[in-house]
C-alpha cells in the first residue's frame, strides 16, 4: 500500500514530463519577472501605496512539487533577474496606445451600460406561474411628463399621414378586444423563458 501511495505521488517527477516542467519553470519565471515589471511600473506611475505585494504567509503554487534541480535553477534565474532594472520614470506612451486605453476604456462604460440595461430588463420578466395582467397594472406616484398618447400620434402621423387616425382607431378596437377576450377567458400564459446556452 505504501509503495502505491510513492508511486503515484511521483508521476510528476518522472524523466517523461522533465520537458513539460522546463517549459513550466520558464512560463512561471517570465511571470514573476512580468509581476515586478508591472509592480515597478505601478509604483513609478501612482506611487508605492497601489500595488499590494504578497503576504508573507503565502506559498507559490506547487512549491511541494519542486526538486534539488528546480531550486538551482531558480536560484539562478532570480539572480540574473536582479541585474534587469526596469526604468519606467521616462518611459514615453505612444498616440496609439493612448487610443487604445481609450477605446478600452470606452469598452468597459459600454458593457457596464449594457449590464445595466440587462438588469433593468430582467426586472420587467413575469414569472412563468404569475398572470401578466398583475404585472402590467404597476403604477407610478410621479405624473407623466407629457400628454399620454402624444408621442404615439405623431409617430403614427409621420408613418401613415391623413391616415393615422383610421390605423389608431382600427389598433385601439383590437387592443380592446383582445383585453375583454383576456378578461372573460382569463387564459394562462405560456412561459416565454430566454435560453441561456
């Protein structure tokens, strides 16, 4: 039983997977040198108080998983790491990626606006076992802004011309219609549910 435990605990160490672990320590040493890089341009931009360094008490990933050669070449890459210097007090930002912070940045209101529209809509659902009538009836305490059905008659003028009053007294007949039918019959509503694949 011991010896099954050994073995599958040192899969990792095998000959077989020492490539995938070069290529590992390389990807995670061009991290760490990236962390700094970032760190040292964060302190040099808003000072040393916006970048929050690692406690002491936090491990690095896997650090069980490291072996005598792991750490060797650690200790030599975290020494000529210390000879790069990264001078970011003249670094000059060009007119291109100026424009792409600010098209990022227009991005990002963009999506937070959409986000809120979203929520604001998900708002307006009716529950699949309530009656939509229940729903439609919420009030507000403010008083409309405008004549109620203004708007409406001059966009129907504006589609139909001379003949918008005939189209909106046609449309008002169905409306009604359909309510006195919803009113007598009282139907239930299929749920219409968005899918969210």
């Amino acid at each position: 039983m011991q010896e099954d435990i050994s073995t599958v605990m040192s899969w990792f160490s095998s000959p077989v997977y020492s490539r995938y672990w070069q290529h590992y320590r390389q990807a995670m040493a061009w991290h760490q040198r990236h962390r700094r890089a970032y760190r040292k341009a964060l302190e040099a931009a808003y000072g040393p108080c916006c970048y929050q360094e690692e406690g002491p008490g936090d491990r690095p990933r896997y650090a069980d998983w490291s072996n005598s050669e792991d750490e060797e070449d650690d200790a030599e890459e975290s020494s000529s790491e210390s000879e790069i210097e990264c001078d970011v007090s003249n670094m000059e930002i060009s007119e291109e990626l100026r424009q792409y912070f600010a098209q990022t940045e227009r991005h990002r209101e963009e999506l937070k606006k959409q986000q809120q529209m979203e929520a604001e809509q998900q708002g307006s659902y009716v529950p699949a076992d309530q009656d939509l009538h229940s729903f439609s009836l919420r009030s507000s305490v403010a008083p409309p802004l405008e004549r109620p059905g203004e708007r409406r008659t001059a966009e129907m003028k504006k589609l139909y011309g001379g003949d918008a009053a005939k189209i909106m007294a046609m449309e008002a007949a169905m409306q009604l219609n359909f309510e006195r039918n919803c009113d007598l019959k009282q139907p239930k509503y299929w749920p219409v549910i968005p899918l969210k694949l």
